[in-house]
C-alpha cells in the first residue's frame, strides 16, 4: 500500500516537472547546463581524491556528494573536504 502511494506521488511530481518545463519554454538549455555542473562535480571530487595532496581524506562518489558540488561548485568541495576532516 504504502508503495503504490510513493509510486503515485513520484508518477505526478514527474507530470507536473514535465508540465512546467514545457510551458515555461525552458527549453533544453538548462538541462546541457545542469549536466555540464553534474560532470564537473564529479571531476572535482575525483581529483580530490586521487591527487594524493591530502591522503587521508576520501570522498564518496555518490549522490549526496556529487548534489552537494553540483549545486555550491568549487566551494561544495572544499565544504565536503572540511566535514570530512573535522567529522571523521
């Protein structure tokens, strides 16, 4: 039961994604944009982690991460480098 409604809601937040795009006229643009950030994250982080400047501190390539640098940039990585140090 409770799966078919996680189902639903996925089902129409993804119409009403859809909708929007379409009549904002937004286009593709922004989706090459956000692909172009998400790529870039993921670089930056494995040169984080395979650079050896700081060889104990490793980032996982995963969806937290990679969301996080998406969105700050350059910035995000170096918060991630921060966490990482001062939490673990």
């Amino acid at each position: 039961m409770l799966r078919t409604i996680a189902i639903g809601v996925l089902f129409l937040s993804a119409i009403i994604l859809i909708l929007i795009v379409f009549r904002k006229k937004l286009g593709w643009g922004w989706l090459s944009l956000f692909g172009t950030h998400l790529i870039l994250a993921a670089l930056g982080i494995y040169l984080v982690n395979f650079s050896g400047l700081i060889t104990e501190v490793y980032l996982p390539l995963n969806p937290a991460t990679i969301g996080a640098v998406t969105v700050l940039g350059l910035p995000g990585v170096i918060m991630l480098l921060g966490l990482k140090i001062t939490l673990y």
